[in-house]
C-alpha cells in the first residue's frame, strides 16, 4: 500500500464545514442532517414538512452550481462509471440507504457523533462493503 | 419561512464541505476505498473534522433541552440492531464504491452538469421510492 493525492488540509475544513452545518440543522431545528432521510422522506411530505427538506436540498444543489459556475477551479470532478454503472450504484444507494436508515451523513457523520450503536455498525458495513467492491473491481476484475 | 431560510444555508454550507473535502470526486472516494492499491486516506479526515465538529455540537445544544426555532429535539427513536440496517448498510456500500458516489455528494455534483450524475440520482430515487412502497 501506498499514500497517494493526499490532501488531510482541505479534507479537515471541508470534514469541519459539513459537521458545521449539520449542527446548524441539530441546534436551531433539531434536525438529523442525514441526505438520504432528508431527501426520501421530502416525497409525500406536506407543508413546512416539506418546506425544509427541498430547502436543504436545494442549499445543496445550488452549492454545486455555484461552485461550477463561479470557482471551476476550486471543483475537483472526475468520474469514470458510464451511464449504465452509474444506473445500477445509483440503485443500490437508493435500496440501501432506505432499509438502513440512513447513509455517510445520517449514520456516518451524525450517528457516529451520538455514539449510536446502530450507526456504528451500519458505518462499519458500509465502509466494509465499499472496501470489497472497489477490491474486486480495481484488483480482480 | 425562517425555518426553510437556515435549511437552506445549511445546505448551502453542507455542500461546500462536500466540495471542499472533495466527497463531490468520485476518484477521490474510490481512492480511498481502495485500501490495497494507491490509498488516499483523505476522505478519512473528512469524516474526523465532521465528527469533530458535530459531537461537542450535538452535546452543547442538548443542554438547553429544546433546539432555537424548533420544540423538541427528533432524536433517532431506533437503538435495536436488526437485518435491514445491516443489509441496507452493506447494499449502500456497494453502491457507493461501485460509482463512488453517496447520496449528499450526488446532490451537489448534479449541479456540475454532468448527465451521468443525474442519472445516477434519479435511479437513486427511484431505488428510494421502490423499496419504500415496498416496506409499507
């Protein structure tokens, strides 16, 4: 194993950006900043309900359009899965993150924070997973 | 209307996190999840500087019982372990380092325009919705 592209500078005040606005959402409106809740819960939700969850997917979305827009530089972007491999993992994520509850910020960031037993495991089974797959595709495929 | 305001900022601030610690890169995220080739541990301390921040937060606010603009606080009810959040967990995994995004970072990179994120969002939803109705 080697260290390659490290960059632990920019990782920590983008880590501490993230764990920022997640206490934003934890201290003003008691909320969980966990996307995949966030945003599968927005579809059937009613009024004010509602009103925060498109909110904070739109802070989201516009974060990324502004970035492009406005500091291309600062955007980092490469993507190799085409269309039907970024189909099926776009699945998985789905199917997954809805039978566990939760995903890297839901379980990841806020879980792990609260010490939750079953962020906990789910962040492990997760991390593991991703570990296989990514093996598998680079190593043995 | 206040409310949608600070949910908007924090998601405008979330996102910039993301795009900072380059969760928003696919290489990236499958770079670090390549433990036995070339590792960038990177995304590791993406994760500490989150967990640094929101832990002592997560306490702080706890202290005053109620949240600012809110009247209780939502504490995740769950504490059982049980198969669908283990299964869930490692189905999501595998999505995850299959395409080498998650579901926030999907979100922001949408914005860069690229069709092969939206397709991967909409699928996203799609296995959202589907397993939803399902479990109902």
């Amino acid at each position: 194993m080697t260290i390659v592209n490290f960059t632990p500078f920019s990782a920590l005040v983008g880590g501490a950006l993230i764990g920022l606005a997640a206490a934003g959402m934890w201290w003003l409106l008691g909320r969980i900043a966990g996307v995949s809740s966030v945003l599968g819960n927005a579809v059937g939700a009613k009024g004010s309900d509602l009103m925060w969850r498109l909110a904070f997917i739109g802070g989201l979305l516009a974060a990324g359009i502004v970035a492009a827009t406005m500091f291309p530089d600062a955007v980092h972007f490469e993507m190799e899965s085409g269309y039907l491999q970024a189909v099926a993992a776009g699945l998985l994520v789905g199917i997954g993150t809805n039978l566990g509850g939760g995903c890297t910020s839901g379980h990841g960031v806020c879980g792990v924070s609260r010490l939750s037993v079953r962020s906990l495991v789910a962040t492990g089974a997760f991390m593991a997973s991703g570990f296989v797959i990514v093996f598998v595709m680079r190593h043995l495929l | 209307m206040s409310r949608a305001l600070i949910s908007l900022l924090c998601g405008l601030i979330f996102g910039v996190g993301l795009i900072v610690g380059q969760m928003t890169n696919p290489a990236k995220v499958i770079g670090f999840l390549d433990f036995s080739g070339q590792w960038d541990p990177s995304l590791a301390f993406v994760m500490a500087g989150a967990v640094a921040v929101f832990s002592i937060a997560y306490r702080l606010a706890l202290r005053r019982h109620v949240p600012i603009f809110e009247k209780k606080f939502l504490i995740p009810g769950k504490t059982r372990l049980d198969k669908p959040l283990i299964i869930g967990s490692l189905i999501f995994g595998v999505g995850w380092g299959l395409a080498g995004f998650c579901p926030g970072p999907a979100i922001v990179s949408s914005g860069f325009g690229e069709p092969r994120v939206w397709a991967f969002v909409v699928a996203m939803l799609a296995g959202m919705l589907v397993t939803r109705a399902l479990r109902r």
